[in-house]
C-alpha cells in the first residue's frame, strides 16, 4: 500500500491485527488502521495521533521519522479514543508541544484526560484558520457531525492535501491491498449514515480547494481518480442507490422464512433483476446488511413472527436502518407465523417511521412453511418489486 504523501508529509500510522471488534461492534476480518501524518517544515507538525493500544509503536515511528527534529503541534481534527487516544503519551514525550484542535474538540479533552491541564497547551481554531508551518499551510474547515460534534479537516496548500478526518475511511489494515469501495461503505454507512446532510455540506466545502490527495483516519491513502472515491461519497451522503438491484432480509426462526425468502430471489432474477442479494440477518455480519440495504434502491424483508411481534434479529436490523437514517427506498414485506402472524405489522410500522419509504403491495403472508397456494402472492409481490 502506498505510503509516499510528499517529501515533506510522511505517513506515520499503524496498523491493529489483533482488535476483533471496531467499536465493540463491526467485525474486522482484515484488521484497522489508525492513521497519522508528520509534516515536517520549519515548523513541525503530527496530523493526529492513534488509539492508545498502538501508542508505543505510534511514538517509535514517530521519533524516527523526526530524526533529531522536535514536532511543535498535534494537530486533533478528531476526539475520538481510536484518534486522539494518545495524547496523553505525546505530551508526556513533548512536553513543550501544542495541540490545535477546534474550540469544541478543546472543550472536550479533559473528558478523556482528566489529569492534564489543557489551559495552556491548546490552541483553538475555528472555519478559516490557518497554520504557517514554513512553505505548507494548514488551512482548517470544520466539519461538525462528520460524525462527532468537534470535528475538523485540513488542507495544506502546497502539496494539495486534505487531511479528511473519519471521511473516506474504511475497514481493513493500510497494508490490506484490497478494492476500496465495499469496506468503505459499510463503514461509510455504519459509521457516518445518519450524517449525510453533514457529508454534503463537507463536500460542498471541499469543492472550492484544489484536492490532490486524501489522507483520511482510516484505511488507504487516496491520490488517483479522486473523482470515483468523491462521486461515490456524494451518491452515499444523497441517499441515492448506487446500484440497481434488490436487496432481500430476512429472519428465520425454524427455515420457512428462509425458504420463501430464497424463492422470491428466484422469482426476482428471473423476471430481469439483475442483482438480488440476500442476507441471514440471524447469522451474516449486521454491517453488511445496512451495506447492502444502503447499496440498492430496492429491499424485501422477510421475517416471523415472535413473541407477539417480530423475530429479534429483524427488529436489529430495521433499528440499524433508522438510527442511520434509511431513506428513498422501495420496500417489499413477507411476513410468517403459525398462528397469529404479526411481523408484516410491525415491519411496517418501523418502515414507515423513515423517510421516502414505499411500502411495495402486496405483504406476503407465509403459515408456518411455504405451499404451493403461497406462490401466487409471492409471483405478484416480485412483479411488483420490478416494476418501477
């Protein structure tokens, strides 16, 4: 993976093979990055420091990428622990450094460092500001709730470089060679969904520099067809499907849900869809299906019927789907259950809490297993689906 920024902007991150869950949540089968940059000029500057469980190997890359040099500033342009978790080590170590973050980034510190005195270690800046460092130039633009409130990027102006924050992250190590787009957009989605009104704006803001590179907070270091990785960040942050296809979850306890679910993936292709992904939202990664949910412009949950409402894993999934803001979709519903079916009614009513959300007609109702006097339902429900 390509590491080389300029002469003067030398990549300082590392990489945690051993972390099995991110956030206490998305499954990393290929490791994180934590990602730091050292820009090193008349006056020298650390682009955000790591979690704290890579703070020993962060501090020896550093000090060998300052040689006999001494940084001046840490720059925070993120408070959370993956990010700023070694602050506390980089001022124990520079003693005399200061930290440039924004006002609210400033305020937040001592939450996390209850026994260092910020007072006069901090310098806040705000939407404008810039940094002098000798021939680059930190130019600051804030970037509130993309995806905590104190966020910020940054834009050196001599080798055109964004330093993007959590923006334009993925999962995966930075020495994982892997195509970019699917981690990012399940981390894009899971991580930064809820915000795209937020993206937007960052965009919008973006647009009036001269971008080069793009050094984010996780993952690879983007210098080529910039236009592909800011094309697919504005389609993610609109809501907009990226791909034609369907997407179809389902829930089941004993497999007839299952069983229904895959028949009407059948049906599906056979009249033409081009793409029907499915997923087992009782045993397949909950990321991936808010991915995959995300990705097309069409869905069919399917689901039975527990406990007087719906099967748990499905309720997971449509919470995920609401508290990361699912929109501008078609939605088909198969509901199941033995005796008193209620799941359809409650995956409806969780849909329909979301925003441009079409509830495709007609529900599906299963009994316990699939008959052959359920296909007619399932027939007209999939012709539906692909007509527009």
């Amino acid at each position: 993976m390509n590491s080389v920024i300029s002469d003067a902007i030398k990549y300082i991150g590392v990489d945690d093979m051993e972390l099995d869950l991110f956030e206490s949540q998305y499954i990393i089968p290929n490791g994180m990055s934590y990602n730091s940059y050292l820009i090193l000029d008349d006056k020298v500057a650390i682009m955000d420091s790591v979690d704290a469980r890579k703070s020993e190997e962060w501090l020896e890359k550093l000090s060998c990428a300052l040689g006999d040099r001494t940084p001046d500033y840490l720059v925070v342009q993120h408070m959370e622990p993956d990010h700023a978790g070694s602050i506390a080590a980089t001022i124990e170590k520079y003693p005399q450094i200061k930290i440039v973050a924004s006002a609210r980034a400033v305020q937040m510190m001592p939450q996390f460092f209850e026994d260092i005195d910020f007072s006069s270690r901090t310098i806040a800046v705000k939407e404008g500001d810039t940094l002098e460092l000798g021939t680059h130039t930190l130019h600051f633009i804030m970037a509130p709730m993309v995806h905590w409130p104190e966020v910020m990027v940054s834009y050196e102006s001599h080798d055109k470089v964004v330093f993007s924050a959590d923006a334009f992250g993925k999962f995966g190590a930075f020495a994982c060679d892997e195509e970019w787009a699917c981690e990012a957009r399940r981390y894009y989605f899971n991580i930064c969904g809820k915000y795209g009104a937020q993206v937007q704006s960052l965009l919008k803001k973006l647009a009036a520099y001269d971008v080069k590179c793009i050094c984010p907070l996780h993952g690879p270091i983007l210098s080529e067809n910039l236009g592909y990785y800011i094309s697919l960040y504005n389609t993610w942050s609109l809501y907009e499907p990226e791909s034609e296809g369907v997407f179809v979850a389902y829930a089941s306890i004993h497999g007839g849900t299952a069983a229904a679910a895959q028949k009407l993936r059948e049906m599906l292709l056979a009249k033409g869809e081009k793409k029907v992904a499915i997923a087992d939202l009782s045993r397949d990664d909950m990321a991936e299906a808010v991915e995959d949910a995300f990705k097309y412009g069409k869905m069919v949950v399917a689901a039975a019927s527990y406990d007087g409402g719906v099967f748990p894993p499905m309720h997971d999934f449509l919470h995920h789907l609401q508290i990361k803001g699912y929109q501008k979709r078609r939605v088909g519903i198969v509901e199941n259950g033995s005796w008193a079916p209620v799941a359809g009614r409650v995956m409806r009513s969780m849909l329909e809490q979301m925003k441009q959300i079409e509830i495709v007609e007609p529900m599906v109702t299963i009994n316990a297993r699939m008959k052959r006097g359920d296909i007619p339902q399932l027939e007209a429900l999939a012709d539906a689906m692909v007509r527009e």
